[in-house]
C-alpha cells in the first residue's frame, strides 16, 4: 500500500520513531563518514579493522530501526533473493562493461590505471575478504544508506527525491575523499538498490545484491 507521497506503507516508511532516534541517526551519519575515511586509507590488514568497524555501524543501524521493524524489513522471500542476485549480476557486468570502454580510450589511460590500483590497495582475495564483504559489510551500508537514510529522507520527500537524494549523497561522500571511481560507482549501484528496497518494502533484495556485487567485484578484479 502507499502512501500519498507514493512511498510505502506508513509503519514501513516511519520505522525510526524512538527517543534515541535523532542521536542514533546521527551516530550512524557520522560512523558512514568515518567508514568512507577508512574505504579512502585502507590500512594493513584492512578487512580486519573494516569487519570491527562495520560491525559496531552495522549493530547501531540495527538499534535506530528497532527489533521488530528490522524483522519485517530482513524477512527472507524467495523471489527477493532472486531478484537480489539478478541485479547483483546486471550491475557487474554493467560496471566491467564500463571499465572497458574506460580503458579503450587512450586519453583515458590514467583513470584505468588508477581502477588498477583501487583494486590492489585492499590486498589480495581471499575467502575472509569475501565473508567479511558479503555477511559485515555490505550488510552495514545497507541498514545505513537503504534501512536508515532513505527512509528518513521519506518523510520529506516523494519516493524518487528520495531515490536521488541517497544516491547523490552516497557518492558526493565517496568524491569528497577523493574517490572518483567508487563515486562513480555508487551513483548506478545505490539507486538500484534503493529502488528495490522500494518496490520490494525489504532490505533483502539491496542486501543480496550489494553482497554478490562486493564479492565479484573484489574477488573477481578486472584484468590488466
């Protein structure tokens, strides 16, 4: 059911309505600036101190949308897997595709290189890398930006405002630390997993699919 913003049903689109909501919004806003920092100067050993930080945003984002309304939002439905692992896989394609076409343009040479060297400075795969992307991780950035964020954003703005307004924000904070790559990135990939968080009123879906994405995009580095 919508609303008359044409959002989703009232108990879905105001799920952080607690006392401690505000502080808690803000600790998770100012915890997604520290993990982009973080994304921006991987340290040794990164995926160890990115799992303990991730779990503590991630344990915290739990909090703001409470227990029952966080049950409602991760309850597993066959056909939000499906959909989860069909878009993970569009969406890589969709970014190989447009590295390609990067690195096919001579005048384009250094922001190929610098793809390259994005992807070694997180070290090499590994199975905890790909544990910690798919089951800490993603699933952090997806209660913040999808389970807090753009249902905040809701509250003022129409469904599509909101879509963008994420979107845009996800990425100017990612361009801000000068991560032009992964802003570009996150333009495409949040706005789809915005709007099937959405249309599906779950997070299963975007966590399914930011999940697959993480994996074969680190596990699966593109060639040189």
């Amino acid at each position: 059911m919508t609303n008359r913003r044409g959002g989703l049903h009232g108990d879905y689109a105001h799920h952080v309505h607690a006392p401690s909501a505000k502080r808690l919004i803000a600790i998770t806003s100012a915890l997604a600036v520290g993990w982009t920092a973080l994304v921006h100067v991987p340290v040794p050993e990164f995926f160890g101190f990115a799992s303990v930080f991730a779990l503590v945003w991630l344990g915290l984002c739990a909090l703001s949308l409470r227990s029952q309304h966080l049950a409602e939002l991760l309850r597993p439905r066959l056909r939000d897997l499906l959909y989860g692992l069909a878009s993970a896989l569009l969406l890589f394609i969709g970014a190989r595709a447009a590295l390609w076409a990067i690195c096919a343009i001579p005048s384009a040479h250094a922001l190929c290189d610098a793809s390259h060297r994005l992807f070694r400075a997180y070290g090499e795969p590994s199975l905890f890398s790909a544990v910690a992307l798919a089951l800490i991780i993603a699933p952090a950035e997806e209660l913040f930006w999808r389970g807090v964020l753009l249902h905040q954003l809701r509250h003022a703005f129409s469904r599509w405002v909101s879509l963008a307004i994420m979107s845009l924000a996800s990425a100017l904070l990612l361009l801000s630390f000068g991560e032009p790559l992964l802003a570009l990135a996150a333009l495409p990939t949040s706005f789809t997993w915005g709007l099937l968080t959405q249309w599906r009123s779950s997070l299963v879906p975007a966590l399914v699919s930011h999940a697959a994405w993480d994996v074969l995009i680190f596990v699966l580095p593109p060639p040189h």
